[in-house]
C-alpha cells in the first residue's frame, strides 16, 4: 500500500527537469514577444515621425504661398536714410532669399498697426526661417521676429515671372521694370528636402 501512494505522490508532481524546460520555453517564447513590441513601438514612432514631418511641410510650403500670393506694392524705407527698398528684392547665392512687403496680416487682437506686413525667407544651416518685422519702416534697433519653419533642407530656390513672361532668378533683375512698385506676376517656389526630395510650388499673385 504504502509502495502504490508514493507511486501516485511522483506522479501528481513535476520533475525538476519539466520545470527547467518549461521555464526556459517560457524565457524564449517572453524574448520573443519583447522583441515583437519594440519593433511594434519602433514602427509606431516612425509613423508618427512621418507625419509630423509631413505635416511640417505642409505647413512651410502653405505659409509661403499664402505670403508671396499676397505680395503688396508697398515699398519700405532704408532703416538708414530716405532711400526706400523695393517691393521685393531677391538676390541669388546669399543667405536671404527674398524680402517683401505682404497684405493680409491677421489682427484678431485688434491692435493699432497695419494689415500690411515686411517678411523675409532666409536659407541657413540646412533651416529655412521665416523673419518679419512689427513696423514696416523700421529702423536697425527694430530686429526681426525670426522663426524656423522647416530643417533637413538641402535647397530653396525662388524663380519669378516678370509681365513680359521671362522668368528671372532675382528680383528686380534682367527684364523687370526697375519702379520699387514692381512685382511679379508669379513665383516658383522649389525646396530640396533631404527626406523627401524636391517640393516645387508656382503661386500667382494676386492683384
């Protein structure tokens, strides 16, 4: 009797090895799994980077058509002396990319200053921001409120349309009118992005 109950006893219970193999299962099949959501977490960040960059674009190139669209003839004084700066001046090869007078500034605040706005794009250090300026006439205590739109840029490049239809790499340049007035009738905008490659934009101006 006493042979049979230890017989029973053994049987009802796990050896030492079942344990060592079940955990060890368990271990594989748990390293598995971790390794699965990490890559489901890597995944998930990626996307969301994606679409915050994505969304980054989005937004720099509406800002931009949304400024030269609205371009204003409204030349602006020199922040030395009388002499006045054009509507818009672009020049190739340097740092800033073209300065002009907008319309359209919102004032949801209603604060005593003009509609009208002086903004400048500038291409630094694989950034492109955007500067502009409280008063249209400044003066040099009167630095620009500067921000960055977008990074990972390789290229910007401004093209613009002049009325007799000849497309110019700066602006007042080659067949523009040289009046301080003067605007184009339109402009291509091409960013080089390091990600995404080549973002290209033709805005008519209104008006």
């Amino acid at each position: 009797m006493s042979t049979q109950l230890a017989a029973r006893h053994h049987a009802s219970g796990f050896t030492l090895l079942e344990v060592l193999i079940a955990v060890a299962i368990f271990a594989v099949v748990s390293i598995m799994a971790f390794g699965g959501y990490n890559q489901l977490i890597k995944q998930s960040d990626r996307i969301n980077e994606n679409i915050v960059r994505t969304r980054a674009i989005q937004l720099t190139v509406q800002r931009m058509v949304q400024d030269f669209a609205e371009i204003e003839p409204r030349p602006v004084r020199e922040p030395l002396g009388n002499a006045a700066q054009p509507v818009l001046k672009a020049e190739r090869g340097g740092e800033q990319l073209a300065e002009f007078t907008r319309a359209g500034w919102s004032n949801p605040a209603g604060v005593p200053r003009p509609t009208l706005q002086r903004v400048a794009y500038r291409f630094e250090d694989g950034k492109l921001r955007r500067d502009y300026w409280l008063a249209l006439d400044r003066t040099l205590q009167a630095p620009p409120v500067s921000v960055v739109l977008l990074d990972k840029v390789k290229e910007v490049k401004l093209r613009f349309l002049s009325a007799d239809r000849a497309w110019q790499d700066q602006w007042p340049g080659g067949g523009a009118p040289a009046s301080p007035y003067s605007r184009p009738i339109a402009v291509e905008i091409t960013l080089d992005l390091e990600d995404i490659g080549t973002v290209v934009r033709l805005v008519e101006l209104a008006g």
